[in-house]
C-alpha cells in the first residue's frame, strides 16, 4: 500500500431490495449491490456477486452451504432478515469464519396474528364466501356455508417457542373451552400439556408453529392425520416441511381433515435436496384449503424493522464488534 493509497471499502451483497432508508446506511460502510427482486438471483450470478464480497444480507428465498462459500472466498458475515436458519449450515459457516446472524423475534407478533387469520378463514368458509360474492347476482344472505368458530372450541397449539406462545395469548381472547399445547421441552401454564398424539385426537384446531429440524420434518404424517378428529382445522404458520402435504391432501380428499391453511410449504425449504418442487395440485385444487405466500412478516414497519436489525447486525460485524443476534449451532440448538 502506498502513502496515498486508501483502503477499499467492504463489498456488501443483498439479495432481495431493502428500504432506502437501509440501503442509504449500508453505504454509508461498503459498496452495495442490491438484487432489485422479487425474483431470487440465479445460483450463478449469486455466486458471481458473492466472488469479492465480505458481506451478505440474506432473506427467506436464500440458502448458503459448503459449495456457496467456495465461491465466496473473502466473506465475513451474513446478516439474515429473517427468523428461521434452516437454510443456511451452521457448521460450514463457522469452518469458513463466517459470521451468521439472524432476527430472533421481531416476526413473532405479525406471525400469531396471521396464524389466527388463517385459522378463522379456513373454518368460516372465507375463500367460498368471497368467491360466491364476486360472482354476481348476490341478493343477500342464504343459508349456506356454514362452518364453525374458535369460541366454544379445543385448540392445539403445536411448538410453545415464542411464535406458539403469541398465538395461545391470542386464542385466549376467543372463547376457547379448552387450550392444549404440545411441546416436550417448553411450558406455559395457560394450556394443558398433552402429546401430539393426544392433540390430534382432541382438538378442532392445530395450529403448527414448530421449526424445522431433522426431528421435526413430517412430524406431521400420514401416520398421524389418521388419528386426527374429523373436520379438523389444521394451520400451519412454522416451516412447510413440518408437515407431509401429499398426505394433508389425502386426509382432505378423505373427508379427515377439515381444512388446511398454511403461510408455508414444503418447496421453500431450499437444503431439502428431496424437498417437492411444487405445491401437491391436489392442495390447490381443494375447496379447503386456504393459502398465503408466506406473509408472516409481512406487515410494512415489521420488514422496516426487520431490515434494520439485519443492517445493524452486518455493520457490527464488519466491524469487529459484538453481534447480540449471532447465530452458533449451540444457540441454534437452545432455540429449537
């Protein structure tokens, strides 16, 4: 380096458009390039921009292994705006003396909320209802579509991490004559604990707010939807891959299950190589179903805040300051 020379300024990659406010301050400590989206990057042209980059900021469609880090060689720090890290491996991170960090709860309140939306809509025959309207020739209230409500009912909620508790507050104020919940290593004193065997087999409604681990994936099977009370309402707002959807649609085609509502799917969970590529035709095709693409976050001043934590945590890294948000596998592990 010469007596002039001043040193280059940290290359930061982030791959789905953030607000201004975020993109000004990230300049403000590196060269930023930003994917416009909302369409992920090819895996090429990721790997080209992650070539000379020393940070990355990471969103929901992103997955980064052992084979992205070859190609990205002076990384430093990946910043996640998001909650789940089942994307991303922990352990090939910390080989290359990557930094991982994510958002830990900013999400659970937009998520709770949604989870009930869902809940209401799949029972209440929402989708049939709006569609009978748009259809023309309305002239008022028949008797039909008639479905059932929470107040009065058992719900299950499955997973009593943060997410599951924001969910049993909101279920609270609904009437429910009984609140079970199903989760072997948390307790919360406002439901009755019971197995998910037992759940299945009680209540009206299961809500899934479980994360996805190697223990986790189908936990929800064919196995299990055989023991499910008939006309139940299952929603999951946890990972897609939770649950086996060929065999949620069977359950539906079989008059099982009620309905299923779900924010996620099986074909977002990127490091499933045998993950289905496709939304099973027969979930899409059923009256019962009721769908959202994943808009468990999607309230505008969460993402704001999402964002922001995620810029701050980048920053902090590049740094070489304390990161509160960073993620090992032993955290990883508490959290599950």
């Amino acid at each position: 380096m010469t007596l002039n020379s001043t040193p280059s300024r940290p290359r930061i990659v982030v791959t789905q458009p953030v607000h201004a406010a975020v993109l000004q301050q990230l300049r403000q400590h590196g060269e930023v390039t930003m994917n416009p989206g909302p369409e992920p990057w090819p895996e090429a042209e990721l790997h080209r921009h992650l070539a000379e980059a020393d940070a990355m900021m990471a969103f929901m469609p992103d997955r980064v292994d052992g084979s992205t880090l070859q190609h990205a060689p002076r990384l430093r720090t990946i910043a996640c705006a998001l909650k789940g890290y089942d994307n991303f491996d922990l352990e090939a991170c910390a080989r290359a003396g990557v930094l991982v960090s994510f958002v830990p709860d900013l999400l659970t309140e937009p998520t709770a909320e949604l989870a009930i939306g869902l809940a209401i809509a799949a029972a209440r025959h929402l989708r049939a209802g709006d569609a009978q309207v748009r259809a023309g020739g309305y002239q008022g209230w028949r008797p039909t579509l008639y479905g059932t409500g929470l107040h009065g009912a058992t719900a299950a909620v499955v997973g009593l991490g943060p997410v599951g508790r924001a969910i049993v507050d909101r279920l609270a104020g609904f009437g429910c004559a009984r609140l079970l919940g199903v989760d072997p290593s948390q307790h919360d004193a406002r439901v009755q604990a019971v197995s998910l065997d037992e759940a299945l087999q009680r209540a009206d409604y299961l809500l899934l707010a479980v994360p996805l681990t190697p223990h986790s994936r189908h936990l929800v099977d064919a196995h299990r939807l055989a023991l499910c009370k008939r006309g139940q309402i299952l929603v999951n707002v946890g990972r897609g891959s939770v649950v086996d959807e060929a065999a949620v649609a069977q359950a539906l085609e079989a008059g099982m299950l009620g309905a299923y509502a779900a924010d996620v799917f099986e074909l977002e969970d990127w490091h499933l190589a045998d993950r289905p590529r496709h939304i099973d035709p027969r979930l899409l095709a059923s009256p019962h179903t009721v769908f959202t693409p994943h808009l468990g976050s999607a309230v505008a001043s969460v993402r704001l805040a999402i964002e922001q934590r995620a810029a701050d945590n980048l920053i902090a890294a590049l740094a070489g300051q304390p990161v509160g948000d960073a993620l090992t596998r032993q955290r990883a592990a508490q959290l599950a």
